[in-house]
C-alpha cells in the first residue's frame, strides 16, 4: 500500500517543484555584484607566537590551568602567524580601550577598502545610491554610516542603513537589505561595509567560555560595490540567484549561546556557550530545508523527500540510518564557508558530504586571516578567486552563522572568468599549506608538564615593557 501511495505521490511532487522553481528562481537575478575589496591591515599589525604569548601573559587574570586550556585552543584553531589585531592590543592598551582606538581602527579600513573599490570600479561616490553599514560591536553616533558619508561626501539624498549586533552573519543581512531595496528602485548602486570592531572588545579576565574569542577573532573587513544597472551586468562578478535567512532568536537556548555580556567579575567580552554548536546544526538544516528546492535540480529534491516518504512510512526496514541521500554538489560548484574555527568547517563539510578540495578555500582563510566575522566569507570568495577557480556559469553557496541565533545562506552564479588581483595577490602561490599546524605547542608546550602549586613563569615568556 505504501509503495503505491509513493507511485501516486512522486509525479505531483515533481510537478510542484518545477513550478516552485519556475516562480522563484529568478527572483534575485537583477542584484550583481560589481566588484569587492577586502582588507589586508599593515604588517605591523600581525599577531604571531610569540606576540601572542605576550598578550596572554599580560592578563593577569589567568593561572595555570587557564594558560593550558588556551594552548589547546589555539593549537586546535586551525589560525597561523600572520593574522592581525587591533593597534590597542599591540600596543599593551587591551585593558583600558579608547573611542578614538575603536574609530581609527575603522578608519583604516574604510579608507584603504572603500578608496580602493570606486577607483579600481570607477563609480564616484556620488554615485552611490544605497549605503549599508554592519559592524556588530561597536555602535557610536553619528554611526559609521554618516561617518563614511561625511568623509566622501555622498549625496544628501542616499539610502543609508547602519546594522549593529548581527554578528559573523551580518554581510549577508546586508546583502538582503540591498536586494529588497533593489527591488523597488531600478539603476542603483550600493556600497556594502563589512567589519567587525576588536579595539573595545578585547576580554581581560578569565572565563573559558569568553577568553576562547580572543582566540579566534582577529581584523579585517570588505567593501562590496552592487549594482541592477542591468546596461553594467556584462562588467559585473556574481549575480545573486536567491537568498535565505533563518532566525531561531525565539528559542532560549539559540539565543543565550553566543553574546556579548559581562562575567561574574564584571568585565566585558562575547560569551561563547556549549549550545553553540547545536543551535549551528539545528539553524543549518532549517536554512538548508527552505535553500535546497530553490537552488538543487528537480531529481535531487525529489529523491530526498521520497527518502523521508518512505522513512517515515518504514517501508525500508528500520528508521534508524544516515543522514538523508541529498547532494549539494549537483546545484553547487563552489562552496564558501564561513570560517567561524575549525569546528564548524569540518561540520559543514560532514554535513553535506564535501571534500578536501571543496572545504581548501575555508582552512586556508582560518589560517591566514583568521575568523574576521562577517567579512570572513568574502577572503574565502577572494580564495577561489585567486586560485583561478571561479568560469563563467559556476554556483558559489555562501554559508554563515551569527549570534541570535542566526543561519544565513545565498547562492551567487559567476558572470564572467573571474582572475582578478585581489587580498590573497603576494601569496596565494604558497597556499594550500600541506600543514596547517602552527608552532604554538612546540613553543609553548612545556606547560602541560607544569605543576600549580609550583608554577611560575620564566622570564623570557614576560610581556616585554
């Protein structure tokens, strides 16, 4: 009875289909992205071994068991040597950050991105229509928005948004907001801003569950320039062929699993709790329930849905088993990760059956930038750019995550052979690395042989004053 109530049901599902991806697919196709510019800081501003052991040594709010359970962290993190931090933080200031730190940290980005961007495109900045700002930990007035308004002097009658609080999932929420404008108005162009602010939210006490960022969090950001000029689609990179996003805030665990509070002492830093990697799975499979029947062949869809069909009828033995027969690869050429730690690039990876090739792009971001938040998915678009990767026709799926508890996806379609100068210019031809490890352990491994009672630390690991 089952198998017949299948025979019946396939035909119709594939029908419904077609005609969902007939209604929808073509929905996004007039929001191109122009060009993009990620932010490579200044080299002084690199964060390596040793620096990093002065830093750490600096927080007098740590002990022994609080040096071995981060010598762990940062050996498992998957980041290199050559990342970058805020001025504040070289400089010793971690403790006692200023407005003006947090500002000029900004600053150096928007003017080397934001400069770089209109000239390379050659858009003025009057002729900027759209304006999207999202820098989720630092919110001042005028906002960053009015601040980059003021020093291009752009057009008194510009559509300007300033996003605080997204988290690492914010540039596509910027995206989204540029893609509904778009909708409504023809010929405009858009500026989206991505960064994340470290100057003011560096954490100087000794909570495992919120020092654990100081470790995975490091600077950066991108400028992209968009457009649904549709006389300017031959000149531009990507077009957007569909955009989900999904919001568990309304669960409690979702919601308290990562975010910015204080701890039992009072100091300030961003909580990252144990309930984080479930609300990333529980958020990734909802996204991909709504993303797959826009984005995957008609085939592939139905294939899944009779799998759960005849799980749920258990026409096939037992209902215990795998995950469901669905791949991705069929409706995505290229897979861009957000590069939240090692963790969570090996469980998407797992999740939708990707391979070393496919998950390349993600580690080698992690290493040499480490996770720079919502910019952190444009170096590894950067990647495969600079890897020649990307011909006319592919499919990029962007994946990222963000506090609320937010999973956000997009599928872009290459417009043209894409083998631009970009961030990655001076050293791609290094990467992939054949090993990713970095020297921590070796350097700084003699503490797991350490005793507390008599533990001290010897004078070459001292901050240098």
């Amino acid at each position: 009875m089952g198998f017949f109530i299948l025979l019946c049901v396939a035909p119709l599902l594939y029908l419904l289909i077609e005609i969902w991806q007939c209604a929808f697919a073509g929905g996004d196709k007039s929001c191109y992205i122009l060009d993009y510019e990620c932010y490579q800081p200044k080299d002084d501003r690199k964060i390596n071994t040793d620096f990093c052991g002065q830093i750490i040594t600096r927080n007098k709010n740590l002990g022994l068991n609080e040096y071995k359970f981060l010598l762990k962290a940062i050996v498992n993190s998957g980041i290199g040597e050559e990342t970058y931090g805020p001025r504040n933080v070289l400089q010793g200031r971690e403790e006692n950050p200023t407005l003006d730190d947090s500002l000029e940290e900004m600053d150096e980005f928007f003017h080397h991105s934001i400069e770089k961007l209109l000239k390379r495109s050659g858009v003025s900045p009057q002729e900027i229509d759209v304006l999207v700002v999202n820098v989720s930990m630092l919110a001042v007035s005028p906002s960053l928005a009015s601040r980059i308004i003021n020093h291009y002097k752009m057009r008194e009658d510009i559509r300007s948004f300033n996003l605080t609080g997204m988290g690492c999932s914010a540039s596509l929420i910027s995206i989204d907001v540029v893609r509904n404008i778009f909708k409504a108005n023809k010929n405009q162009h858009a500026l989206v801003v991505t960064s994340e602010s470290l100057s003011p939210n560096w954490y100087n006490g000794n909570d495992r569950s919120m020092i654990l960022a100081n470790c995975l969090f490091r600077s950066g950001g991108c400028a992209m320039l968009l457009t649904n000029k549709t006389s300017m689609r031959k000149k531009a990179m990507f077009r957007l062929n569909c955009l989900v996003r999904t919001h568990h805030g309304a669960r409690d665990e979702a919601y308290g699993c990562c975010m910015q509070k204080d701890d039992a002492e009072g100091r300030l830093g961003f909580y990252l709790g144990k309930y984080l990697p479930k609300a990333a799975t529980r958020s990734f499979i909802d996204n991909l329930t709504v993303l797959a029947p826009k984005i995957l062949p008609v085939k592939e869809v139905l294939g899944f849905i009779v799998f759960r069909l005849v799980r749920r009828l258990n026409l096939g033995g037992s209902r215990k088993g795998g995950g469901a027969p669905i791949n991705f690869k069929t409706g995505v050429d290229h897979f861009c990760i957000h590069t939240g730690g090692k963790a969570v690039i090996d469980g998407i990876g797992t999740n939708l059956g990707l391979c070393e090739y496919d998950l390349e792009p993600a580690r080698m971001t992690l290493h040499r930038f480490g996770n720079t938040s919502a910019s952190s998915l444009w170096y590894v678009l950067s990647y495969m750019e600079a890897k020649k990767r990307l011909k006319k026709g592919d499919r990029v799926l962007m994946i990222s995550f963000g506090a609320g508890f937010k999973c956000n996806s997009c599928l872009w379609e290459v417009v043209r052979d894409l083998e631009g100068i970009n961030v990655w210019k001076e050293f791609v031809d290094n990467y992939p690395l054949k090993k990713i490890a970095n020297p921590f352990l070796e350097k700084y491994g003699w503490i797991n042989n350490e005793d507390e009672s008599t533990f001290k630390i010897p004078d070459e690991h001292l901050p240098k004053i």
